[in-house]
C-alpha cells in the first residue's frame, strides 16, 4: 500500500522565523517550528521530518509531493547541491530514501500543496510545535 505525505518548509525573511508542515492524509499532521532559517532548510527539514515518520510506520512504498522544485530535483539527482549548509541535509535525506525500498518524490504547485503550507505557516505563527493524529476509517 502507498503512503502518500505532502511537505512544505518556508522562511519569513530568508533567513528568519522558519517552520515545515507535513501532512500524511488520514494519518498525521505536523507543524515543526525550526527556529531561524532558510526557504531551503525548511523544505528540507519537512522532507526528513515525512522520511523518518515513513521509516518509523514501517512505510515500504512512500510517495512524497512537494512544492519545491529545488528539494525535489535536487533528491532525483536532476540538481546538484550546491549549498554547503543544505549539503547535509541532503545527504541525510539520501539515506532515509535508500532505506524506503520504493520511494517516489514529485513536484506540485503550491495550490495543491495547501494542507502542508497551513501546518509551516502554523508552526511560525505559533513558534511551536504539534502533531495531530487522524482518525483513519479507511
């Protein structure tokens, strides 16, 4: 069965108060305050934030959709890293992914990326964190 998980990291001033979202549809919300920071490192942050969740349910088959096209080339090897601060970022992520036997990363516009965005934006409002557990009927 395919998980499915939407991330969203943003940065109010670039760097500044920064937050990540991460929202796996009937599942888990979350909203991780990150401090001061940048876009990049927010949006990474959201996609080790969705990595480890997806590693700790046991997730063999992880659909990941993002709103940065940065993060999302950059994981499909289609970028290269360039940043030295997000080179590490970037090579943890690459170690959860190997660990994940069917994983999938694919860019979306940021309209439907909405629920992700909501829960970044949370984070930086609230300068906190949270996670909300759904109730899945399913």
């Amino acid at each position: 069965m395919t998980t499915t998980v939407y991330i969203d990291g943003g940065s109010r001033g670039n760097p500044g108060p920064a937050g990540a979202g991460v929202y796996f549809p009937g599942r888990v919300r979350i909203a991780e305050y990150l401090g001061v920071g940048t876009n990049n490192f927010a949006e990474y942050t959201a996609l080790l934030t969705a990595l480890r969740f997806a590693a700790a349910m046991r997730c063999d088959d992880l659909r990941v959709f993002s709103d940065s096209e940065l993060v999302v080339k950059q994981i499909r090897g289609a970028y290269k890293v360039k940043n030295e601060n997000i080179r590490p970022l970037h090579a943890v992520a690459m170690g959860w992914v190997r660990a994940i036997p069917r994983f999938r990363i694919e860019h979306i516009g940021r309209e439907h990326n909405k629920d992700a965005d909501r829960l970044a934006n949370d984070a930086m409002d609230a300068r906190a964190n949270s996670v909300v557990w759904e109730r899945d009927d399913a």
